[in-house]
C-alpha cells in the first residue's frame, strides 16, 4: 500500500463524526437567512477516543435576483 492509501484509511476508515444542532431557516425580504449552531465530533473508532470537538455558528444570508417571465406578445 501506497502513503496516501493508509493516510486514507486512517482518516476514512476509523473515524467517525457525528453532526449535531439546531438550525433557523427564515424567509426574509429578498431571500433567506439562516441561523443557529453546529457541533461536530470527529471520534477515532479504534483508539474510542475524541480527536476534535467543535462548535461552529452560523449565521448566513441568502439573497435572490430578480426573476424576469418573458411573456409572449399578445396581438
């Protein structure tokens, strides 16, 4: 096996991670926003041990042009 192979294996193979958190998806004038907390653990499975803990906030807004219907000509 190749570096990259076990490297890969490594990282793919025996961790886990497990996604948590609550989301806030509002409709807003123009757009969407989105808000709330995201904690995420990577867990190696053979070791049983927590390699990284992190919370991530979000906090995002989404915009969207304007939307233009070509209609066709009424004669």
């Amino acid at each position: 096996m190749s570096i990259v192979d076990d490297l890969i294996e490594n990282l793919v193979e025996r961790n886990a991670v497990v996604l948590s958190g609550a989301l806030t998806v509002a409709l807003v004038d123009g757009g969407l926003k989105i808000a709330g907390t995201v904690h995420s653990t990577v867990r190696d499975q053979k070791k049983n041990k927590n390699l990284l803990n992190v919370e991530i906030p979000v906090d995002a807004k989404v915009g969207i042009g304007d939307v233009v219907i070509p209609l066709p000509q009424i004669r």
